[in-house]
C-alpha cells in the first residue's frame, strides 16, 4: 500500500523530468542538428565534396525548408507547439548558417561580396525577429539567435562575424 507522503514526495520529481524533456531536451537536440548540417556544409568535402559549393546550399537552405514545414505542422496541433517553435528556431538558425555560409566557407562559397552576405543575413535576421514576433515564442527566438551564433563562429572569427552576430542581436 503506498502512503500518501510517498505519492506526494514523487510528484516533484517527476515534474522536474517532464520540464527537462518538454523544454531543454528538444532544444538541445535541434541545436546538435543544425550544427551537424552546419559542418556537413562548411567543412565537408570528402563525402560531399561531388555536392559543390551550390549543391551544399542548396541543401541547408532544403533543410531549413523541411524543418520549416515540419515545424508548422507541429504547431497546428495544441500539445505539440512547443516543439514545432523549436524546430521553426533551428530552420531560421540553418537559414541564417547558410547564408552565413554562402561567404564566409571556401568550400561553399558561392558569393564573392560581403556586402551582398550582409544585406541576405539582414533579410533572414528581419524575417527571423517578425517570425518570432508574430508568435511570441521565447522558445523560437532563443533556439534560433543561440545556434545562429554557434554556427556563426564555426569559422574564422573575424569583423564582419561581430557584425553578422550584432545583425542577429538585432
């Protein structure tokens, strides 16, 4: 027979385990992806080297796409909200990387002016704040600015990184 101080003792436990795997567990999950799919574009050139620096973007920006629409989906549905924000976050992360990207990494360079990077990472950076003001979602803006500045750094940190990364605080 189990005692009510036992049951009662259990619960916070149990809250604390479900708090962990709604909120951090997933968000640290979606931060793990877009860094992999991140480094499968920066630094890959071995087993995706025959991709090519557009067939690499091309497929974060499809990446982005996917976890865009999985994410939209995901927020239809009452009890899954949280995380179709977390997984809208890292598509707006992947998409600030790959733009990021599309500059800054020799093995997916396809831009020749940072000033044509600064202007498309201020676009992502615009669409990722009224995104995430429309939906007032911390979970969204928190999992897209932190990757974003995760990714950001994969590379050589030089001035236009402080640059990108001040854009993104915007």
């Amino acid at each position: 027979q189990v005692r009510p101080e036992a049951a009662h003792n259990d619960k916070p436990c149990r809250n604390i385990e479900l708090n962990i795997g709604k909120y951090w567990l997933n968000k640290i999950g979606i931060g793990i992806f877009v860094l992999g799919v991140g480094f499968l574009i920066a630094y890959s050139s071995r087993y995706f080297g025959h991709l090519g620096p557009w067939g690499k973007i091309l497929t974060g920006y499809l990446v982005s796409a996917a976890l865009f629409y999985l994410g939209g989906r995901l927020k239809r549905n009452e009890k899954m909200v949280n995380f179709g924000h977390v997984l809208t976050g890292g598509a707006w992360a992947l998409a600030y990387f790959t733009t990021f990207a599309m500059q800054h990494f020799p093995q997916s360079r396809v831009l020749e002016s940072e000033g044509v990077d600064l202007v498309l990472l201020a676009g992502v950076a615009a669409g990722m704040l009224v995104y995430s003001l429309k939906y007032r979602s911390e979970a969204l803006s928190g999992v897209a600015i932190f990757v974003g500045y995760a990714t950001a750094t994969m590379g050589d940190v030089r001035f236009f990184t402080l640059l990108s990364c001040a854009l993104e605080s915007v």
